[in-house]
C-alpha cells in the first residue's frame, strides 16, 4: 500500500511540476506580448515604420530564420548556431556536467529540463554574460542537472538528458546543452527523435559519435538523473529551471531570481558570495 501511495505522490510531485513550468511559460509569454504591445504603439506613432518590419519578416522567412527561432531550417543557420556555442565555450574547461575552472570559489547548480521553454529563454538570455563574466574569469563552475517539468513522457526525458550527459564523457556537455536548448522544437510536438539526438550530436565540434553512442548506455548516467530528481524534490523545486548556489565545497542555497533574460540577480548573489 505504502508503494502505491508513494507513486500517487510522485505523480502528483510531477504534474506540479509541469503545472508550475506552464505557469512559467505563460509569465513569460505574457512578458513577451506586452513588449510586442509597447513595439506596436511605436510602429503606430512613427518610429518603427511598417514598411521596416515587413521588410524584417521577409528576410527572416527568406533566411529560415534565426538560430534562436528553434530546429534550424538551413546548413547556414546550423553552422551559424554551432559558431555561436563554439565562441561562448572555447578555451573553458568542462568535466562531465560541469562548465568551468573544478576550483572556482563558487558553484551554481542548474536544473534543467532540455524541452523546457523557460530554460531556453535562461540559456538565450541571462547565461551567456555568467559564462562570459564569472565562468571565463574562473570565479564560478556551472552543474547541469536534470529535472522533468516540459517533457511529458519519462522515456523521452531520460533519453534526451542521457544523451547531452554522454557527451560529457569526452568533456562536450555543455556544447550539446547549448545546441539542444537553441534548436529546440516547439513544445509537445514530440520532435525529440533519435534522429533529432543524433544530428545535434553530428553538430559538436570534435566529438566521437561512436564514443557518445556508446557512453549512452552507461547506467551511471541515468542513475544521476534519479539522483537530481531526488535533489530537486528535496530542495522543493517546482519548475525550471532551478538553481542552487554557494560556495564551492560548502552548503549551496536555494536561489529565486526574478528573472530568466537579464544577469542583475545572478550578478549580485555571485558578487555577494566572492566578497563573503
């Protein structure tokens, strides 16, 4: 009985999760459509001219569009999107999961789901200037873990994740993560395929596609996302993406920033614990 209790909990721990995920979502869809509104009011006044965004939409249609629009629809937008993670991460040490110098004096535990769409708009927006200002100087390490909430079946979630860990067996993680969250599909259209997980694999500079597929099979690695879901229930998460942050070696807290796009928040509790 108490086993049956316990997966009814589970679940339920589950659907909260993608309830709050969704909630995310629809603050930042929300967000996005009153900046669109204010973009309206100014292309009615003059300032942006209709003729301008019409011309705008062509070249974006014309092109396939941009490599933070989603799956590239182009080889010159792939090759774009793969020169924009090579510049983010070249000459920065990564190990398994982890993004930076082993000895950095502070640590941020990032929970993530790759499907999820809040984790994309983090990854796009507040992330690259950490990577570039703290991660690149050596004052702080980055851990991907991972947490179920946008990905609705279980099987997907841990094949996708497995996949991104794998690559971190020859120290490339992060490059996959990075193209994963930048070539993301539109959510729940079940567009990660094996095909999907391979071609993204085929997209990282220097990595050994028959070593990655068999580093997919190891069990250590599917055993680390149970271990994260565990850490991530006991430190009450809801959504992604999630964060812990402290000094390295020492307890990590729980970290709210008010925003996924812009750096202030991340800056300051940073700041706070290399000053402390």
């Amino acid at each position: 009985m108490s086993t049956v209790e316990g997966d009814d909990e589970q679940d339920l721990t589950r659907k909260q999760r993608r309830e709050q995920a969704r909630a995310q979502r629809k603050e930042l869809e929300e967000a996005e459509a009153a900046t669109a509104k204010r973009r309206t009011r100014l292309i009615q006044l003059g300032i942006v001219t209709g003729i301008v965004a019409v011309v705008i939409v062509v070249i974006l249609l014309a092109t396939g569009g941009s490599s933070k629009t989603g799956i590239p629809k182009s080889t010159k937008a792939v090759n774009t999107t793969v020169a924009e993670v090579t510049s983010l991460l070249q000459g920065i040490p990564q190990s398994g999961n982890t993004i930076g110098n082993p000895n950095a004096p502070v640590t941020l535990k990032y929970f993530g789901d790759l499907e999820c769409p809040v984790c994309k708009a983090f990854t796009l927006g507040a992330l690259p200037p950490l990577i570039q200002s703290y991660v690149r100087s050596g004052k702080l390490k980055i851990e991907y873990h991972s947490m179920q909430t946008a990905t609705r079946e279980p099987g997907i979630f841990n094949t996708q994740q497995v996949a991104a860990l794998a690559a971190g067996k020859q120290n490339k993680a992060w490059h996959y993560l990075e193209l994963f969250y930048r070539e993301q599909g539109e959510e729940n259209t079940g567009y990660v395929t094996e095909s999907y997980l391979q071609n993204l694999a085929s997209q990282v500079p220097g990595l050994n596609l028959a070593a990655w597929t068999a580093a997919r099979n190891d069990p250590a690695l599917a055993a680390s996302i149970t271990t994260d879901a565990q850490t991530a229930n006991a430190n009450g998460f809801t959504g992604t993406p999630s964060f812990l942050i402290g000094k390295t070696g020492g307890k990590l807290e729980k970290f709210e920033p008010s925003t996924y796009t812009e750096t202030g928040p991340y800056n300051a509790a940073i700041e706070k614990l290399l000053k402390g």
